[in-house]
C-alpha cells in the first residue's frame, strides 16, 4: 500500500508554503518542505493530525533556501542523512524541550543527545567579510565538542563561509560529504583517534594546503580529498599504504597541472608509531 502524504500550507499574498508528511510505523515522517522567500523560520511540530512527527527524511528540507531557523520538535527521533543539505541562509538549529535524542549548542549547532555526534552546522552561522580584493578577512572558525566522536554525513557541507576548524582527540569517523566543498577551509589536524574518512569528506575544499593522515585511520573513502585544483603540495599518512582501505580517486589533483596527482607519502614517518590495529 502506498503511504500516505499529508499536506500542511500557509500562504501570503498567492504564493503557499508547503510541509508534506509521510506514514511511518511510528508516526510521522517530515518528507518534504517547499519554502517561499516569506518564510525565514521552520517550526518541525511534535504532533500533526494527532500523530506525533518522529522522524527527518533524507533530503526532506534540502536546499531550503530561505530559512534562517529550523526548531526540531520533540518527538523527532531520527534525522535521515543529507536531511538538511545546501540550506545556505540558515544561521541556527533550535531544539524543542522534551527532545530526548538531540540537542543544539550556544552556536545553534546540532548534535545526537550528550554531543556525541555532530549532525548538522548552520552554514550562515557566520558572515564571510572581504576585502577590497575579494580575499577574506573573516570567516568562521570552530570548534568541534571534546565528547563529539562522529561528524555525521554532510555536516558543513558547502560551508563556504567555513576557515578554520578544530577537531578533538576522540573524534573517530569523519562521514560522507562532512566538509564536500568547503571552499575557504584551511589547513587543519586530524586527531590521532580519527578512525575513518568518509566518501567526499574533503573533496574540493581547494584551499587546503597540508594533509596528515593519522596512524589509526584504517579507511579513506571514494573522493575524499578529491579536487582537480587543490593547493595541497603534498599528503603524508602516517600508516603503510597495505594497512589501509583507500577509495577510488581519493588522491587530489595539483592545482595548476593537468590530472598530475598530489604526490603521498605513506609508512611510519613517526619512528614512535606502531600499528593501532
């Protein structure tokens, strides 16, 4: 049997914003959200038809352009991956009291309950200011949570706005897409706990310049670093190239050369690193 689509629309002035749900074994599924330029502000509701709504799809509010706030309501359960992709005007998350399963920080951004995994960032959180050259005199900078061990599939993604961050010791996995086109990311340290790099996790973030792969990493996803103009002179992996699971075309392009290959450098650079396995 088909599932069912309930429709929920507001509108001002002809144009109409629509919200459609979906029957999930549980309740209700958020499906998917079409947004006018009216509205800035997404309120996710605990219940709708006197069904409690527990559930973001994948891609459910995916390039909802216009909204700058999505409160997530406090029967919401799970977030699908890639739920909230490319929601370029969105300056913070906001969590229903009550939720037992996410929570948000003083920046607005979204985590799994006791911020052991980092769902999603607000990519407008911070404004990009530019010189009179185009270069950019500030940009966001932050901090990723010492109880944080996972960053979830796309997190900041397209976060142009995004220069610097720093990640904790006990940070594990790095998911699909977690930082895919970055544009203005930095150099930055992976932690020696760092596990596995997801498919696309650094792709086209062509500003990086240094890449050290710590000894623990066991996996480095399809495209991970990929870039067919990237300012990175060399990646250094402090693991031997036979210990680990490497995807295809995970290694970036020289910037400036044509399909020439950043050159890596694998084995124990360290002389203190022993395999963690």
């Amino acid at each position: 049997m088909a599932a069912t689509l309930l429709l929920s629309f507001s509108g001002c002035a002809g144009l109409s914003e629509g919200v459609k749900y979906k029957n999930v074994g549980a309740g209700l599924a958020l499906f998917r959200y079409s947004g006018i330029p009216t509205v800035s502000e997404l309120s996710i509701p605990a219940e709708k038809d006197g069904k409690p709504v527990v559930e973001i799809m994948e891609f459910a509010l995916a390039s909802a352009e216009y909204l700058k706030t999505i409160t997530i309501g406090r029967n919401i359960k799970t977030i699908d991956k890639r739920a909230f992709t490319n929601c370029q005007s969105l300056e913070r998350y906001v969590v229903e009291t009550g939720n037992k399963y996410f929570e948000t920080d003083k920046n607005g951004v979204l985590y799994t309950t006791g911020k052991k995994a980092l769902v999603a960032y607000p990519s407008a959180r911070v404004k990009t200011e530019k010189d009179s050259n185009g270069e950019i005199i500030k940009g966001a900078e932050f901090t990723v949570p010492a109880s944080v061990t996972e960053i979830c599939d796309a997190a900041f993604y397209l976060c142009g706005n995004l220069v610097k961050i720093t990640f904790p010791e006990g940070l594990q996995k790095i998911g699909n897409y977690a930082f895919m086109k970055c544009e203005n990311l930095t150099d930055f340290t992976l932690p020696d706990s760092l596990t596995e790099i997801g498919s696309d996790a650094f792709s086209y973030c062509d500003s990086l310049t240094v890449v050290t792969i710590p000894g623990k990493v066991k996996s480095i996803g399809d495209y991970a670093f990929f870039s067919l103009s990237s300012s990175i002179s060399k990646i250094i992996v402090l693991r031997q190239e036979s210990e680990l699971q490497l995807g295809k075309d995970w290694i970036p392009k020289v910037k400036g050369q044509v399909n020439v290959p950043v050159s890596v450098e694998y084995g124990y650079t360290n002389p203190e690193y022993k395999s963690a396995d």
